[in-house]
C-alpha cells in the first residue's frame, strides 16, 4: 500500500505517468513458469491509462447517487400522498359521524357525554357551623337566619290577585309578631283605569313555604318601622344583639327577599358606625349602620346579623344616599327597639304630633319642576315655602285658611323650606300647642297674596306622619 495512498486517491492526477518506474521483481523469485504479467503493473497501466477518468469516475458516482435518491423521494412522495389521503378521510368521517359540526345548531343530540359528580371531600362535611366561640360560618348563619326571616306580600282588597309591594320581616316572637318596614306595607300602584290603588290586605310566607293572613299591629313612618301580626306559634324568632357592640370591620350578612328571591344572604362588613342618615320619603333622620352587604328594595325590613345570629340592624332600602352605589345601611337595633315595644303595645309611638299637612319642599329639583310644569315659569323667590298637597280633615289645620296649593311660608317667625326646617321648629313641641303661620296663594295671572293662620297641633297616632 502507498503511504501517501496515491493509488486510492481518485481526485489526484500522478505527475507524469511516464516517468513512473515500473517495480521489478527479482528474477530468482519469478518462478519459471509461463509468463504472466504482473498484477500491480497492468493494474496501475489500465487504471491510468485514461486522463479523463477522473472527470467520468465522478458523474458515474453522482450518477449513482441520482439514481439512489430517485427511490427515496418517490417513496416520502408515497407517504405524503398517503398521509393526506387518511387525513381527509378522517375528517369526513368524523363529519358524517357528528363528531365535528360546522354548524352550531347540529352541535346537541348527536354526541354522548357522561359528567361524573363528585361528592365533598368526607373531612368538609364534619365542618362545624358554629365554633367554641359561639361564632357561626357563613353556611351556619344561613342555615341559622333563615327560618327567622320572612316574606311579605301587600295586596289592595278589590284587586286580590295583584301583588302591590313586597318585602322581608322578621320573626321577633313564637306567636306571630313581625318587625318590617312601613314601606313594604304602603305600596301603591295604577290600575288599567288609572286610578291610584293602595295596599289595605298582607299575606305572609314562612321558610317553610306555609301562608298566613297579617294584621297590622302599628306603623310609624316616620322611622319606617312596623309590626305585623301573624297568627301562629312555635316560630322560629330572631335573637337581637347589642348594636352599641358592634365595631367598625366587623363581618355581617343581611338576609332578606331581594326581588322575590327568597331566602337570599349576601356578606360583607360594618363599613360605618352611627351614620345619621334620612328616609328619603320622610326626611326623618335615624341613627344606621353602613354595611358594604348588598341590600335592595326586596331586602326591607329584613335582617342585619352578625357572625353570632343575632340582629343588629332592621334592613332599609329607604335609608339611602341616591348620589353612591353599594351604600346600605340599617336600622340600628338598639334605637328601634323601644318603636317596635311601643308599636306592639299600643300601635303608635308616643309623643308623635302632627300638623296634619303634606307638602313638597321647594329646595329639590323635583319641586321646581313641579311647579314649572304646572304654572309654566319658574318658582318666584317670595314662595320659597312648604307647597301645600294635601289637608287632613281631622286635625285643626284643615278649620283655617290655608287651601292646598298654597305656601307655608314661616312659622313662629322662623322660615320653613323643607321637612328639616320644620322638625326643628316642632322640636320640643306637644299636642295641643299653638303655632302661627304666615302663608301665600298666587292666582291664575300669578298675583302673590299674603296671610297668617294659627292652628293647634295634633297628636299623632296614625304613624303616618
């Protein structure tokens, strides 16, 4: 073998094949027989004897490996071919099996799915709803409250079938009585004719869905408390707590029948203590707590509890600010505990007096429309009053001057414009005490004219004033 593999190096041209000295074997070792070429020799002569071989010798192997690429490619050009072929067959099948819709509408009845429900893990049901402490879970709280809290339904005698209002109470003794708001009770509506139909019947159902005929016990609107009763016994009745306890933070529920939904609970916490908020039918100011619990028209007269079971507050959707949203606020039950006593004891609260007037106050925009709508200009600044809508023939207001449409414009000297304006004015004051009252009236061509009244006040025991 060559060291420098030159007789294998097909690339490399020899020099000069001439020149090349042919290998010679020694005589005394060819042994004497017929001669016969030597084999390197005329292996090395043939083998170079063309100065083209090179050039052929490489397009003989690229030809080869031409030819050997040829069967390749026509088999991955197989595969592909086969490949494409099952994947289209597929597809069709599965959309003539229903397995892939194209169509929304073909997409149910065509497949079956089975769901596996699974139970709660065993250790979730040895949970407690209520711990050492006495404190519930929210499971436990609802399961607790709910059987105390009640619906509600107000229906006018004439229209028995027509729910007029609805709303939540709460279940305050075995024997029937019911702590609600006066407003679910005061529902008014149209009828076909138009004519305005008020609330004179109730009907109340229980947690265990059973129905039963309500009496009202007493009524306040000023507060916006009530008390209705049931005949029954043996409920389920609520346990009220300290509300002077309650601390800012504190984790609350407020359970009641928003929109019908009966039994609905939703948490949150205290988010203010001892806010000083207004009806916004009466102006009556009443001492509430603020709660971020979601508390709708359904929930009034339902129950603000803590994580304890007991009532601290009497839910209120009358008790709101219109400006802000998921704002509520309940009843404190500490200052609606002597109401409902009252209420149920003698059906009024003590003390109340009455005028016996209903009036708009002129310093909301509601008035000033009013009046725009009805005299076509604006309000004059000389009848900034209390506008005058209705008398009561049974106090002794309605034995004086005054005629509704006109304006109360002072009283005892002090200016009046609004519920506020008055009930400071009536502070302090009791039944069968004089006022003086300077009044106005205009005509059709707004000609103002001016006079006084006095009138004796009345003692209240309607609650609706």
């Amino acid at each position: 073998m060559n060291e420098n593999n030159d007789l294998f190096d097909f690339d490399k041209q020899p020099e000069n094949t001439e020149s090349t000295p042919e290998p010679s074997i020694p005589e005394t070792s060819t042994p004497e027989t017929e001669h016969i070429p030597p084999v390197q020799e005329t292996f090395q002569s043939d083998f170079f004897s063309n100065n083209d071989f090179t050039a052929q010798f490489s397009e003989t192997k690229n030809e080869i490996k031409n030819k050997s690429a040829v069967p390749i490619i026509l088999l991955l050009v197989l595969i592909f071919i086969m490949i494409s072929a099952l994947t289209v067959y597929c597809i069709y099948t599965d959309i003539q099996t229903g397995s892939i819709k194209f169509n929304e509408e073909n997409y149910a009845g065509n497949t079956n799915i089975s769901l596996t429900l699974n139970n709660k893990p065993e250790s979730d049901r040895n949970i407690e709803y209520i711990d050492e402490n006495g404190r519930y879970t929210t499971e436990g709280l609802a399961e607790y409250i709910r059987p105390q809290v009640v619906e509600i339904y107000a229906y006018n005698s004439k229209y028995p079938e027509m729910v007029i209002g609805s709303g939540s109470g709460i279940i305050i003794s075995e024997d029937g009585y019911i702590v609600t708001n006066t407003h679910v009770l005061d529902g008014t509506m149209y009828n076909d004719g138009g004519d305005l139909i008020k609330a004179d019947s109730y009907a109340v159902s229980t947690y265990d869905e059973k129905q039963y005929d309500a009496q009202i016990a007493g009524r306040d609107t000023k507060t916006d408390i009530a008390v209705i009763k049931i005949q029954a016994s043996g409920l389920p009745c609520a346990t009220f707590g300290n509300s002077d306890e309650t601390v800012l933070g504190e984790e609350v529920a407020a359970i009641g029948n928003p929109a019908g939904l009966t039994g609905s609970i939703t948490d949150g916490i205290v988010s203010g203590l001892d806010r000083k908020i207004k009806a916004d039918s009466t102006g009556f100011e009443m001492n509430c707590i603020q709660t971020n619990a979601a508390i709708s028209p359904g929930n009034s007269g339902g129950a603000l509890v803590n994580m304890y079971g007991q009532v601290i507050g009497i839910t209120s959707s009358k008790y709101v600010n219109s400006s802000y949203e998921g704002l509520g606020f309940a009843i404190t039950i500490n200052e609606a505990k002597p109401i409902i006593e009252e209420l149920i004891s003698q059906g009024y609260v003590s003390g109340r007096i009455r005028i016996g007037i209903t009036f708009y106050s002129m310093d909301n925009e509601f008035t000033l429309a009013e009046f725009k709508d009805k005299y076509n200009r604006d309000i004059p600044d000389k009848l900034k009053g209390l506008w005058i809508t209705e008398i009561s023939e049974d106090c002794d207001i309605a034995d004086t001057e005054l005629e509704v449409g006109d304006f109360i414009l002072t009283i005892n000297g002090t200016k009046v414009h609004n519920y506020d304006d008055l009930d400071l004015i009536l502070d302090g004051k009791k039944a069968g005490d004089t006022l003086r009252a300077e009044c106005a009236r205009i005509d059709d061509d707004m000609n103002i004219s001016y006079f006084n009244i006095e009138f004796k006040l009345m003692e209240d025991t309607s609650g609706d004033f």
